[in-house]
C-alpha cells in the first residue's frame, strides 16, 4: 500500500468512530428538543457536517483499499448492464438519460466486479455532474471489442467538456472542480488504479461546451485452461449492495 493509502486508511479508521458519535449525540439531542426550538438547527447542522465528513473518510478508506480484491473470471458486459439499469433511475431524476449500446455478447475479463462497477458508477456520476449546468442531456453507454482480443467501454456525456489544462489533472488524487462538500477528487484517481489492476488503460477526450468521453480498454482473460470450465462464471448470479451517492 502507498504511503498516502496507508496514512489515509489510518486516519479514516481513527476519525470515523469519534464522528460517527457526535452525529448521535447531535440526532439524539434534536429528538430531545421541541420542534421550534433555535437549537435544533446548531444541530441539524452538526449532524449535516458530520455526515459530509463520514463521506469523505469513506471515499479515503475505497482510495486505500483498492488494491485488495480477487479477481476471476467476469462477464465485463454483463457488470455494465447491470450498472447502467442502477444509475438510469437516479440520473433521470437530473433529466439525465442514460442509452446503453451494449456488444450483444459477453467479455470476459479476469477482474473483480464490484470494482468495475465502481469505475463505471463513478464516471456517470461525473458524466451527470457535468450536464447538471445544462439541465440534462444524455450518456451514451458503449460496450465493443477491438482488435478481437480488447474489450472496449466508452462512456460519453454531453456536458460541459474539460478544458485543457484541466483534463491534464483530473486523475490526481484530490482534484476537484467541484463545490467543497460535492467532491473530493478521488472518484478518477480511484477509477484509474482499478484499470490499472485490471491491466488496462483509462483516457478522455473532451470538448469544451461539447461533452466527454471516457474510454476503457481491458485485455480479454487469456483463454481458460482445459480443465476449468470457462463459461461457468459468467452464468452465475450476483447479488451486490450498493451504496449510491
Ligand atoms: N464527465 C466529465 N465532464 C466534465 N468534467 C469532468 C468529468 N469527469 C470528471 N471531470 C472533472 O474531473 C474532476 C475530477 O473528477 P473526480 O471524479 O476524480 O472527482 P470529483 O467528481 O470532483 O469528486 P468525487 O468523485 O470524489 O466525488 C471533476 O471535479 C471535474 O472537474
Ligand atoms: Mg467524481
């Protein structure tokens, strides 16, 4: 583990459990109070603050862990659908309309699909963040092979685009554009290190005014040996919880 992954596990670990009780003591006491009472907005914002807080540590802990998963045989194809369905009704509610053009056969990877969902989570949450100015738009979803032995994700949005100098930084842990309290930089610093297990490739093209795109490559898993059969892990069903932001 890095150095800052070690240094921020630590600090999420030891901040949480103090936070996660002054929120309590904060939720207890407007149960205390009588409705109108002036105290209960210090409260409200005490717990308001606190749970920002918690979120941040949370984002910090997903940073430090991200290399600890198993990876086996997925169907890449099968983790995007799922995906897409998942964010399509919340995005709608930002009149954001997510169209998936899916390859219409399985990729199988060697990857771990909680954090291919991850990645794919956290750039529509981008993707919508971005057209959120325009008051909507759409995020093309698209799945294909290149080269016969490559999956390909794209995922384009007709938002604000990326100006230059920026695009250069929006990897980097910690850069944000966005309002303190909406982000904290880590959804494509964390996204790049889980391509990077997969042994694949992240990269963008943007236009300003325009919209972005977002392209994933990920090798296919080399070709199973005789004794295992490959087909087996891409039947099975998964059953996830996510945590929605
Ligand atoms: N689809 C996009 N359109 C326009 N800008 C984008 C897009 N995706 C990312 N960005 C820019 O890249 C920055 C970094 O993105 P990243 O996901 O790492 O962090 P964040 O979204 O700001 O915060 P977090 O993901 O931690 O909530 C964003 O603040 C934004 O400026
Ligand atoms: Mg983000």
């Amino acid at each position: 583990m890095s150095a800052l992954g070690q240094l921020g596990a630590g600090i999420a670990h030891e901040v949480k459990n103090p936070l996660t009780s002054i929120r309590g003591y904060a939720q207890m006491g407007q149960r205390k109070l009588p409705h109108d009472h002036p105290l209960n907005e210090y409260s409200r914002t005490i717990e308001k603050e606190t749970d920002r807080s918690l979120e941040i540590l949370k984002n910090l802990l997903r940073f430090s862990r991200q290399e600890t998963a198993e990876m086996t045989l997925i169907d890449l194809n099968a983790v995007v659908a799922d995906t897409v369905k998942l964010v399509s009704h919340q995005l709608m509610m930002k009149e954001v309309r997510v169209d998936p053009r899916l390859w219409t056969q399985a990729l199988h990877i060697n990857g771990n699909a909680n954090q291919m969902e991850q990645v794919l989570l956290n750039l529509c949450i981008n993707a919508g963040d971005a057209m959120e100015g325009k008051g909507g738009g759409t995020i093309t979803v698209t799945t294909d092979v290149v080269n016969g032995n490559v999956a390909r994700i794209r995922v384009a949005d007709t938002g604000s685009g990326i100006p230059p100098e920026i695009v250069k930084k929006i990897f980097d842990p910690f850069f944000t554009t966005k309002p303190v309290g909406k982000g904290t930089g880590l959804g494509l610093s964390v996204s790049y290190g889980i391509v990077k297990d997969h042994k694949g490739e992240i990269g963008v093209e943007s236009k300003v005014g325009e919209g972005t795109t977002f392209t994933i490559r990920i090798p296919f898993a080399a070709p199973a040996a005789e004794a295992a059969p490959a087909a087996a892990p891409a039947r099975e069903r998964r059953v996830r919880v996510i945590n929605l932001r």
